[in-house]
C-alpha cells in the first residue's frame, strides 16, 4: 500500500454529489450547496478532472452508513454511467466504511473533496516545507482508510492464534505510514526553526505586508503588478501554496516587502488544517494584511466571511487591515462596490489590467508604511563619515541643511531600526534652537 493508491487519474470525468441538510455545515440550504458545488467544479478543473452532472438530495438527517439514501445513490450511479463519468465526487469529507459501502451500491469509484484539495496541494507544492507539510496531511487521510482498502483479503484467516495475511499486512501498513509521520514532523521541525530565524532575520531589517483572501481573488496577479516582478499566476485555485516574499519599494529605509499567501477556502479537510495554518504562518509577521477579495464574484461576501474567520483564528486580527476589491473590469452592476464597500475603514477598487489602479495603491502602502515611522532631526559634525554613511543607507532624508560645522538632518525611520544605528547621541533636543533651521 502506499500514496499511490490514493492519487486520481488525470483526464478522467467525475460526477459531482452533494446534500442539502440542515444540521450539516456548508451545506445547510440548496444555495450554500450550490455554492460550495460551483467550487468542488473549480477544484477539479484546477486538478485536470472533467467535472459531470451535479446530484445533491434534500435531507433532515445524515445517513451515517452512505450520507445519502441508497436509492439516490443508484439513481446517481446510473446518470454518472451514462455519461461517462468514472468517479463519484463527493463535496464533504467520507469515513472509510462510507466510502466501502457507497462503491458498494454504486459499483462506481468513490472520492471526496479531501482527496481532491490534498491532490491539489502534493501538486503545487514547490519548497520543502510545503512538500513535507503535504505528505504529512496525506499519510493522516490514508491511515484511517486502509482497512477499507484491505477488505478483499480480510477473509483469508490464519490457524488458531494466527492473523490472517491482510490483516498482518494491515497492521505493516499502519506501521509504516505511522514511522512516516513522524520521520516528516521531525524534519518540519528543523525547517521551522530556521524559518523563525529568517522571519526574525526580516523583522529587524524590512516592513511587511501580506496579501491574504481567498483563492483565486487574484493575490498573485496583485504582487506582480505591485512588485513589477512576475510570481506564478494562474486562473486556478491553489496556484501559489507557498508564501513568495518581494519587495515592494527598494528605495525606502527598510525595504517594504510584499507577501504572497495560500488562498483561503470554506469546508477545508480536517486533515491540512494545520498543515493550511502552517503555511499563513508568514502573516503573522506582516505589519499590514491587504485583503483581497474577487468583487466579480457572486460569492464575494461569503468569501470576504471565510477570510475575516481564518484571519481570527490565526489570532491576527488586531493588525492594520485594508480589503482591496479585485477585477472591477468583470464587473456588471456599478452599484455593487459602493455597496461592499460602505461599511469599511480602508478599501479600495481596482483592476489589475489598470497602471493607476496599481499606482494608486502602491502610493497608499508605501504612505501608510512612512506615516507609522518616526521622524527624528539630527546635527552631525562634518568629521563623523560613519555617521553620516548611517544616515543616508538606514534613513529616509526628509530634509538637510548644512551648517558651518556639520550638518543638519530630518529623518523618518521605525525606531527599531534607529535604535540599532548609534546615533541617539547626534539628536537634537526639543529645546535646541538649532532646531529652527530645520523647521525654517
């Protein structure tokens, strides 16, 4: 047994199933199911699946057995049969003995949106870390799956006191996935306590602002326009897994830099949450979280309310935040932003396809980062070169005057980075009244 029993055939057609129940989360009214249907359809074209006939049934209560009636399930296997389609999608998260007995009736191939997501994720995963934190998340999905997998030997029983083959060979596997586990948990370990090196490396030398939302809101495209560089941009969900550090503006004192993260999504696996949280781990280190949200998307306020929940639970909320509404050109009702953006402290409106779109956002992050520095004005004597190198590689120079003997500067700088420079002892008092020169 091993992850490639679990891996979905690329070029297949797969039939979408869903319910409608009200004590069942994300699916709790046809619309949030249509909803979350329209995302497994997105999910799958992202992974290379052609997505069939959607089929949801309206429930009071979940059956524990199959989710969904035995009846329904054979009306959706034969609809998936006559179309083609080799699998049956299921857009929630099935128990192996679900899994068992829907194949079972169906006679059909049986996935649900875990296997997707996590096929997904191994696929886009490019650092180490991501890799690691992915195999992790697929070794947990399959360990409680693997009985299901060795039905057909379980009835192959040893002598008295003996274990049949496939339940030895199932204990083997459990074994192996379980060594696995902790062999990747311990090499995560190691590769997150360089990262908090880098991270504390970065915070003591640059700004941060990080791009979060939810998938496919356009993060990527926004970075590339933003930091004129060109990161992975794709109209697919999960095209960027991994943070991506830039910077914004390189002639600013400290660099700002701009951090691209893993899309947000409802409804994810239990088994990536952590592995998800993991890797929007670098936002906890941003000064400023721009939000960025598809305004073309009927769902945008569902999404907006996914982001803000995952935003909490990171326990990040306290920071700066601006919501910056993305793909205005696709946008059909000119009302609509006003709408979504009437309740909002800091928002703004913007195509990527626009250069004063860009500039004027850029504007605004670079402004918002120079109002949180603090300003300090300076006398340096002539004689103190190592002084003044500090000043103008460390510093933004708002103003200089030269003076007989040194000259005069005002300066803005986080103050975290001036306490490091040693010029504490070149300030000028509140009283000086060399001062006016500057204020002159």
């Amino acid at each position: 047994m091993n992850q490639d029993d679990y891996k979905i055939e690329l070029g297949t057609k797969a039939c979408l199933v869903s319910i409608v129940c009200e004590s069942f989360e994300h699916h709790r009214s046809e619309k949030e199911t249509k909803h979350s249907l329209t995302e497994l359809r997105e999910l799958l074209r992202t992974l290379g699946v052609e997505a069939g006939s959607e089929h949801f049934q309206n429930r009071n209560k979940l059956d524990p057995a199959t989710m969904l009636g035995k009846g329904k399930l054979e009306e959706i296997a034969i609809a998936a049969k006559e179309e083609g389609s080799e699998y049956l999608v299921f857009d929630f998260e099935l128990t192996s003995s679900q899994m068992r007995n829907i194949k079972n009736i169906t006679k059909l191939e049986v996935i649900d949106r875990c296997m997707i997501i996590l096929e997904i994720f191994a696929q886009h995963a490019r650092t180490n870390e991501a890799k690691i934190q992915i195999e992790i998340s697929r070794l947990q999905y399959m360990l409680p799956r693997l009985q299901s997998l060795w039905t057909h030997l379980s009835k192959q029983k040893g002598g008295i006191g003996l274990k049949g083959e496939g339940e030895q060979q199932l204990e083997l596997d459990r074994r192996i996935i379980r060594n696995k586990i902790d062999k990747y948990k311990s090499q995560l370990v190691d590769i997150e306590k360089s990262r908090e090196q880098q991270r504390k490396k970065r915070q003591n030398q640059a700004v941060t602002a990080a791009l979060i939302g939810y998938t496919n809101a356009g993060k990527s495209s926004l970075m590339n326009k933003l930091c004129k560089v060109n990161v992975l941009s794709e109209d697919k969900l999960f095209a960027t897994l991994d943070s991506t550090f830039r910077t914004l503006n390189p002639d600013t004192k400290p660099p700002m830099l701009l951090i691209d993260t893993v899309g947000f999504i409802q409804n994810l696996p239990s088994t990536l949450v952590q592995g998800f949280k993991t890797t929007l781990e670098s936002a906890l280190e941003a000064d400023l979280l721009i939000i960025v949200c598809d305004i073309s998307d009927p769902n945008y306020q569902k999404h907006l309310k996914v982001t803000q929940e995952i935003i909490d639970e990171l326990n990040i909320d306290e920071k700066e935040q601006i919501v910056v509404f993305n793909k205005r050109d696709k946008l059909s009702d000119p009302f609509l932003p006003k709408i979504a953006m009437r309740n909002l402290k800091a928002s703004f409106l913007i195509s990527t396809q626009s250069e004063d779109d860009i500039n004027d956002l850029r504007e605004y992050i670079i402004n918002y980062f120079l109002s949180k520095q603090e300003h300090f004005d300076l006398f340096i004597p002539y004689q103190e070169g190592d002084a003044h190198s500090k000043v103008m590689a460390n510093t933004n120079v708002i103003k200089t005057i030269n003076h007989d003997t040194g000259i005069f500067y005002r300066i803005k700088v986080p103050d975290f980075i001036f306490n490091k420079l040693g010029l504490k002892n070149f300030i000028l008092a509140p009283t000086d009244p060399n001062k006016e020169l500057l204020n002159s």
